[in-house]
C-alpha cells in the first residue's frame, strides 16, 4: 500500500483554510453573495424614494456602493438585474402561498392570500409598474397556475383560467389602489379583494347600499 503524506489531505489552491476554519473560497462565495445583494438592495431603495425611471446600472451601482465594472459582473444589464429579482421574488411567493395552503389544508381563503402578501405589495408594485411587455404579469400568472395544480392534483384547464383571472385582478387592483394614492388602508384593501374576488361585484355593491 502506497504511503499517504499529511500534504495529500491539506486543501490546495481557493480551498486554502485560514485560521478560522474557513476556506478561502468559502469566504469569496460569501463575499460574492453580499455584493450581490447589496446591488438588489439599492436597486430596491431607489425604486421606493424615486420611481422606477431613475433606474439606472451607473445609479444602483452607486447607491450600492461599487462601481459599474462591478456591476456588469454580476448583471449584463438591467434587463439581467430585474430578471433576478423577479425570479428571487417570484420563488418567495411560491413558498409563502405554498405554505398557506399545507397550513390551511387547501382551505386558505383569498383573504388569508391578500394579508399574507401585504409585505411585497410595494415590492409587486414597482415591478409591476416596470412591466410594459406584460412578461412578469404573465409568469406569475403562469406560476400560479402551476403551483395550484401541483398543491391541489387538479388538472382541471377551467381551473388554470380561475387562477389567470385572480392573478390578474388582484393586481390591476393593486396598481389602481397605488396609483390613486392608497385612499383605503391595507386591510380595507385585501376585504375588498376578498369579497369582488369570492363574491362577485354585484355583492360588493350590494353591501354599499349601491345596488338592491
């Protein structure tokens, strides 16, 4: 049997171990992962205090504190930058209403739903707003459906198009509800979808004293 040295089993190269016990690529990965969000978290702070026209590569690398060559490491551009956050984003709300629907046993109401997503509501909104071609509407869409079927082991194709129509009106309604000043409070907000989205319009107008 052949003799095995100590160098055989000591790390080489970016798996070099320091002190700590970490390994240089450990730390790097690490690194990279903090640069990275640091550049979604500017680009979220600028969308918030300034709308999403002031979105620029040179405005977020700055905000985020590094330089545009720095930037482009991580995102071709920022097509590559709101393709990231739409997929981060996107993946958060499938584990959230995945969940609600394990926790309530299929039974979650589109209440439960509405006050669950109130934390990315800005968040939804401002991604949203920057949707010209309909593309992030369309794969949340598109998510849903599937992520319903998978929960419920329905394949039923009516279902699909419940679940398009819902997505689709709760955020035209969100958008409506942002751009006109928010006039109703976040909890009124989700009621509200509940009850047009349960009940229909007629029985929303109904409880106004509107219709008879």
């Amino acid at each position: 049997m052949p003799h095995v040295g100590k160098r055989a089993f000591a790390p080489t190269g970016t798996d070099r171990v320091s002190e700590n016990g970490e390994t240089e690529m450990g730390k790097h990965v690490e690194q990279t992962d903090l640069t990275r969000q640091s550049i979604v978290d500017a680009f979220w702070l600028i969308a918030k205090n300034g709308g999403t026209s002031r979105i620029t590569a040179s405005a977020v690398a700055g905000k985020a504190g590094v330089n545009r060559s720095t930037f482009y490491e991580y995102f071709p551009d920022m097509d590559g930058l709101t393709g990231y956050i739409e997929s981060t984003l996107t993946e958060e709300l499938k584990t959230l209403i995945g969940g609600l629907y394990i926790k309530y046993n299929l039974n979650c109401s589109h209440r439960d739903l509405a006050k669950a997503l109130i934390p990315y509501y800005e968040r939804l909104t401002i991604l949203l707003k920057r949707d010209s071609d309909r593309r992030f509407l369309l794969r949340i869409q598109q998510e849903a459906v599937e992520l319903f079927s998978r929960v419920t082991e329905n394949p039923d194709p009516m279902i699909e198009y419940e679940i398009a129509y819902l997505v689709a009106a709760f955020t035209g309604l969100l958008l409506y509800w942002d751009d006109t000043g928010r006039k109703i409070d976040e909890d009124s907000f989700t009621e509200l979808f509940h009850t047009l989205s349960i009940k229909g319009l007629a029985a929303q107008c109904t409880d106004a004293e509107i219709l008879v």
